[in-house]
C-alpha cells in the first residue's frame, strides 16, 4: 500500500523499500536467489512496461536515434519498480508462511467465510483431482490412446467432463459427511483467537517501516525543494 502510493520520481524511497525487502529476507534466512527465481514470474509485465515509453503524447525525450515519450517513461517505470515491490512481497509471504497460515490471516481480516472455505477446500483437494486426472491419462495409455492432434480433441473433452462430474460429486459427498458431522458453516480450528504483543510488533515492523521511509523521503524532498 506505501509503494503504491510513492510517487514514482521518489527512488529513494523505492530502494529503501527494496533493501527493506531483502533485509527482511535475510532475517527470514530465505535463499535469495530463490526469491529472485520465483520473482521472474513478472517477467511479462516488464516486458509490457519496457514497450510504454515509445508510445503517448506530450514531451518527449531524444535518446540517440530514439524519442521516448516522458510519460511513458514514467508509467513504464512505475510499473517495473512497483510490480517488482509486490512480487518480492508476495514471495516472501508465501515462502515464510503456510497455506493454512495465509487462511487463517485472512478469516482474522474478516474476509467472507465462504470464501475463505472455498480457498481452504480447493487447496485440501487439488492434490487429489490431480491424481485423479494423472490416474484417468494412465487408463486412457493402457488402451493405447494418445492425442497427437484436433482430432482427439473430443475424447480430451470427455475426459473433462467426466472428471468435473467425479469432482462435483466428491464435493457433494464430502459436504454431506460434514453435516453429518456437525457442521454449521465454520471450519473448527484450534488456534488461538487472539494474537500475542510479540507477533503483532513483528507484523507491523515492515508496514511501519515503509512508512517512516515514506514520510523521511517526502520530508527531505520538500526541505530541498524550498
């Protein structure tokens, strides 16, 4: 959210927040080469951004034999700078923290529970409808069947519909036992509903942080601005 709302011609701020992101890598002893490879996920994105600068109106910057437009410039560096920001971010949260973890978080942040449940069921049975689907391309094998083109469209077809049908009514199946069970629209869970002073320092460390470079950036921008 601090990122977001830097100005882009703020890099003080921008590399601030980087090395803030990797510190806290570091403290995390995550591998950081690992986060950078799973960063390489926005390589798309930069790609788009590097394309904005040659198109737009307004001024224009004469680089050679190349005109690039200033706004373009701009956006497609707000692009980069900031998209990168939340990819590390979004590595590093799912790296130091679990899936049931990340639910959890959520169902305290008062996200629907009917989302949350979704997210939680789909996360339980992925698993499972894959092998389900690696078991129906064994059997299909076994028969000496192999898609080489359009033609086999159709029996791939089939094969999705039929592994939709299992999958609804697995879900129907399991949604019957739990009522069985007691279910009343929550999932039970034994952790604790409040969280101790210590994890809640360490979870507005980086957000404060961030802003306090915000605000000390802002500060020193508009001292030397006057």
């Amino acid at each position: 959210m601090v990122a977001v709302s830097t100005e882009i011609k703020n890099w003080v701020a921008f590399a601030a927040y980087f090395l803030l992101i990797l510190g806290a890598a570091v403290v995390a002893k995550i591998n950081l080469l690992t986060v950078f490879k799973r960063a390489l996920i926005e390589v798309p994105f930069v790609f788009f951004a590097i394309l904005m600068p040659f198109f737009g109106t307004g001024e224009t910057i004469q680089l050679g034999p190349v005109k690039l437009y200033e706004a373009g410039l701009l956006a497609g560096a707000s692009i980069v700078a900031k998209g990168t920001l939340g990819v590390l971010s979004a590595v590093l949260l799912s790296t130091t923290t679990t899936a049931r973890e990340l639910l959890r978080g959520l169902e305290r942040l008062k996200l629907p529970k009917i989302m949350v449940q979704i997210a939680t069921f789909m996360l339980r049975y992925v698993n499972v409808i894959s092998d389900e689907m690696e078991r129906m391309k064994v059997a299909r094998e076994s028969r000496g069947f192999e898609a080489t083109g359009i033609k086999h469209w159709k029996v791939l077809a089939t094969a999705a519909g039929a592994l939709f049908i299992r999958s609804y009514e697995r879900g129907e199946r399991v949604h019957l036992s739990m009522l069985s069970r007691g279910y009343e629209g929550q999932l039970p869970h034994d952790e604790p509903k409040h969280n101790s002073a210590k994890s809640w320092a360490l979870a507005l460390s980086l957000p404060i942080s961030a802003a306090l470079i915000l605000l000390l950036t802002n500060l020193t921008t508009n001292a030397t601005g006057k």
